[in-house]
C-alpha cells in the first residue's frame, strides 16, 4: 500500500512536470457565450487550463484527488458535476434521483462555460441496460453532440463486473467513438480497476478504495496531457 501510494505521488510528480511550462492560468466564464460556443476563433487551445468533469459515483468519490492532482499540473480551473446514480441519458433529477449527463451538459453550457477541456466519466450505471453495441453507440453518440467538438475531450471508461460483457462491448463502442471524433482520448480506467493485483477497489468491486481515487485522478491528468 505505501509502495503503491509512492507511486502514485511520483506520478503526480511527473505530470507536474509535463504542465510546468505554458500560458498564465485563465478562467472558463464566458460572458456572452451560449450552449456549444466554443473560443472566438474555434481553435483548441495550446494549454489546457481549465476543466469541466462531469461524472458519477465514482468521480463524486474522487472528487478531492481530482482537484488536487489537476491542480498539480497547472489547471487552476477545475469544475467538478459528480452524482451518485448518474446515467448517461435517463435522469431528470426528481424524486431524489441523478440528473443525467446529458442534461447536467446542457446546463453547463447554458451557464456559459468554455473550458479548454471535458472530461466525461459516466458509463458505469448504463452497462447491462442496452441490448446492442448500435443501442450503446447512440448512446454515447447522444452526449458527444452536446459537445463543442473542437474543444479537447477525455472520456473515463467504465468497469463493471457484475455485467463483464456488456462492460466490453461499451468500452470497445466508446473507443470508436472517441476515435472517429478526434482530438479525444480514453482515460482507461478499466485496466487499472480490473487488474486482480491492482487494490484498488473497496469491498463491492466497483468504487475506488483509497489508492484507487488517487489512480483515477492520476489516469484522468495522465489522458489531459495527451491532448
């Protein structure tokens, strides 16, 4: 465990390196944008400042490392939407529930917000409800075009193994995705979570352990540099 946790500060480490030189910080209020506004010019920016990470349970848990880690390497923008539940599609809020992550987009825009990247980590409470590799496509289709598309995107992909296949068949569909899109990558989360000397879930196999919040948060940094 202490092993494992050095690591992972070396880690951050390095990618404080990686972030070491570049533009002063900026911020992602806009004063007079709308939904899907990107830069005045539409070009992606040189250095990525800012963030907007929209998630589930799984990045509400690992909110704090997140920040801290993004942090680290120079983004001082950090904007953190997780919940407990959240879906890709289904969810309106009421009753208690997730607002979903198309609608939790939606507002976001609406605010007016413009960060230099996205980082969408949602999948995890859609695997096992889609009956086809077409449905998932949609799916995930669906969230992209809310997107500015030429505003640099990570996507989070999930690990489940309650519903394995399923799991497979959306991280293989999400991967074309991100790929057909361009100026995206995967932050690959499942390799981590599913390697059985990992330890880095807690006891339900699903939510990060300690260890695991740092890895996530370290995974996620990790992809925004390769952007």
């Amino acid at each position: 465990m202490v092993l494992r946790r050095t690591f992972l500060l070396g880690g951050v480490a390095a990618l404080v390196g990686l972030a070491a030189c570049g533009d002063p910080p900026r911020g992602y209020f806009a004063d007079d944008t709308v939904p899907g506004d990107t830069s005045t010019d539409g070009a992606a920016p040189s250095v990525i400042r800012s963030v907007v990470i929209v998630g589930d349970s799984i990045t509400q848990a690992s909110a704090d490392e997140l920040q801290g880690v993004l942090e680290a390497t120079q983004i001082s923008d950090v904007r953190i939407d997780a919940e407990r539940g959240r879906r890709i599609e289904v969810g309106n809020g009421k009753g208690g529930g997730a607002l979903s992550g198309m609608r939790t987009v939606y507002n976001l825009l609406a605010e007016g917000l413009t960060p230099d990247a996205w980082v969408i980590a949602l999948g995890t409470n859609d695997v096992g409800s889609y009956a086809s590799p077409e449905a998932y496509g949609e799916l995930i289709d669906g969230l992209l075009g809310m997107l500015p598309p030429r505003t640099p995107l990570v996507w989070v992909n999930v690990h489940r193994p309650q519903y394995a296949a399923d799991t497979d068949v959306f991280n293989l569909v999400l991967q074309q995705r991100i790929t057909g899109r361009g100026n995206a990558v995967i932050a690959d989360w499942f390799a981590l979570a599913s390697d059985p000397e990992s330890d880095l879930l807690r006891s339900d196999d699903l939510h990060p352990n300690a260890d695991g919040e740092q890895a996530f948060a370290m995974i996620t940094a990790e992809a925004l540099t390769k952007l």
